[in-house]
C-alpha cells in the first residue's frame, strides 16, 4: 500500500490568521512525510478559486461569495470537495465549518472521514438551527472524531453520543522554533516602573477573550504591569476603561505583533493570562507558547481544554471564569512570589516538551488515520 491520500479540509489557510488555521497548515506541512496530502480551503475575500503551493502544500482555496456568521458562502466548495475527494483514501474536516458538513452531505464520498471537533458553535445560535441536522450527520458519519483534550468532550453539547468514537490528539508546537530566538527586553523597555513585575496576554480583543475581566482585576493588583497584544473590536472600549480608571501607565496596549516580537513578549514576560470565560475558547495555544518559555500561566476552569493544558497547582493557577477578585488574587500571589513563578515555570516548560511537541503529535495523527483506513 502506498502513502494515505489525505484530503484536509478547513474554512481557511494562512495567511490567514488563527488558531485552528495554524493548525491546519502544521498538519498539511508536517503530514506529507507519511501521506500524501491535499488541502482545500475558502478564498478569504471575494474572489474566484485560486490554486497554489505554499511551504510545498498542494492548496486549493475556493472561490467565495463572502462571509456571513463567520462562514464563508461558496458553491464552488462543494463542487471542488466533491471532485477531490473522490481521489483521497481520507477526509480529514476541521470544525466548527458548516459549509464541509454540506459539502459532505452532497458529495457522494464513500471513503473515510475524520473530525477534528475544535469547539462547539457558542454564539450563533441562530445558524445552530440550520445547522444542526448537518453536524449531526456528520458526526454519525465520521469514523474518528479527534479532541484536543478530555475537557472538549465533557464539555461539549453535542459530543457526549459519539464518545467511542474519540481519540484525544493535543495541539501542539515546535519548541526548537521558540527557544531559538534571540531574548530581549521587548516588554521591559517599556515598563513604567522598572520594578514591575510584567504581566502579559495576546488574543483578539473580543468578548470570549476576558480582557475586560482582567482590566477590572488589575485595578485590585499591586506592583504589576499590565500587555496586552492584539485587536479587536472591544479595543476602544478597553482603552477608554484603563483610561477612566487611571491606569494608562501601567496598562500597554501594543496591537498586533508580528511573530518574533510575539515570541520576544512571552520570553521577557513574568506571568501570561488567559482570562477567556466562554468555552468559545476550546484551548489556548497560547498558553503553550508562554509555557515553553518557562511562565507561569493563570487561566479559567472552562468547561473546554483550556484548564487541561496549564494544570492548577503545578504550573500555574485557574481561576473561575468571569470572577475579576479570584483573578486578582491570583495575579497577586504569583507577583508576590517570584520562587513559586519559577518552580511554575519550569513545570510548564517540562509539561510542553512531554505532552505538546509537534512531531509526537503529528506521529500520533497519522497512526490514528492508518488506523481508520487500513
């Protein structure tokens, strides 16, 4: 038997940015030395079908009418997954993507299907009742649902009758790819108070994200500062608040950082927050990335995988999400104790390296797909 003719399958691909589309090129870049991959994917824009390489991945992106409820409307998707899944042993669909579930539905694939369940749909709860019938055939279709962590399937709505059919495969990174970069001051030479202990958070400044929570907290914390990297809508709103709270000196809004300087953040930070309090918030890579760098985390017990990834107690601390005085205090319980940050720290950089390294968990995915196809 030759290599597994893979078909992956996502909403979009980089450029684009985002959690699950960084995923999805790690899978398509990192698959191809034990399958034969092919990707198809939504034009971000307007615009026709464009076929491309990228990093040596065979992309597809299919011509799009727009977006609307945050997916893509495109006739010519369901006609392309049609014409290339004809020739894939697998389908491998990334979701939440109601269009692939249709797309699927329409095909007249017989072959093999697998899931990679990211996050239930939280918000649009209009579109559920369109799209519910679909994602229920797909999950009763699909030979293998993957979950990043325990916490997606106990926490998820719609997962619980398909339990048998899970596999648990973490997110993952390279850590070779962050502890290579040169270490600079790239927060402290922006500190007020050169003292302050620095505290730090990257993500899309929505409202799953927390951030308006972790301003109302930071007003009740001592000796500390305050980045906070990323855009959004929320962004002027959470100006005005560290403004009219008197707090523009201590609270550095940086807007979107490029990679190495996003890396350079996280190494020069003393302690990374997520405060996210929807499960909207399936994960957390980002925690990740400040863990490889030796940081403590404090995050939310989500009912997801983000509290699966930094553990309470060993490397760092959970609070309840939406609870601004328990994030308080825990923000004030690490800054007040540099020895606990570090025995923290250096548990989480030792729980990446174990449980989170990209190349394990792309051997994993592959023998999950030789499984299912053999």
């Amino acid at each position: 038997m030759g290599k597994i003719r893979v078909l992956e399958v996502n909403k979009a691909y980089f450029p684009h940015v985002g959690g699950i589309e960084s995923l999805v090129k790690q899978y398509s870049e990192e698959l191809r030395q034990y399958c034969a991959v092919k990707t198809l994917v939504c034009r971000d824009d307007f615009g026709s079908t464009v076929t491309e390489t990228v990093d040596g991945v065979k992309i597809t992106r299919a011509g799009s009418l727009g977006t609307y409820f945050s997916c893509p409307v495109s006739f010519s998707f369901i006609r392309l997954f049609r014409k290339m899944s004809k020739n894939a042993d697998i389908v491998h669909i990334n979701v939440p993507f109601p269009l692939a579930d249709v797309a699927l539905l329409l095909s007249g694939y017989k072959g093999k299907v697998a899931v990679s369940w990211h996050s239930d749909i939280v918000k649009q709860k209009k579109l559920m009742l369109i799209y519910k019938p679909f994602m229920q055939y797909l999950l009763k279709r699909a030979d293998v649902i993957f979950t990043a962590t325990e916490g997606h399937i106990n926490g998820s709505s719609y997962l619980a009758p398909y339990r048998e059919k899970c596999r648990i495969l973490p997110y993952g990174i390279a850590p070779e790819n962050y502890l290579d970069i040169e270490r600079v001051p790239f927060l402290t030479d922006k500190l007020t108070d050169k003292s302050a202990i620095k505290l730090f958070f990257t993500g899309r400044l929505v409202y799953y994200k927390g951030v308006d929570v972790l301003l109302k907290a930071f007003t009740r914390v001592k000796n500390c500062e305050l980045f906070i990297a990323g855009t959004g809508v929320l962004e002027k709103s959470l100006k005005d608040f560290a403004k009219s709270h008197g707090l523009t000196e201590k609270v550095h809004f940086l807007g979107f950082l490029p990679d190495n300087e996003l890396k350079q953040a996280y190494a020069d930070c003393d302690i990374f927050i997520l405060p996210s309090v929807a499960k909207s918030e399936a994960f957390g890579i980002v925690q990740l990335e400040a863990m490889i760098y030796g940081k403590p985390v404090i995050n939310t017990n989500l009912p997801s995988g983000v509290p699966y990834v930094s553990i309470s107690g060993k490397t760092g601390i959970t609070v309840p999400p939406s609870d601004y005085k328990a994030l308080a205090d825990a923000i004030n319980t690490l800054a007040q104790n540099k020895s606990l940050r570090e025995k923290f720290g250096k548990n989480a950089q030792k729980r990446v390296i174990s449980n989170f390294n990209e190349k394990k968990i792309i051997r994993k995915l592959y023998e999950f797909l030789l499984e299912v196809t053999e």
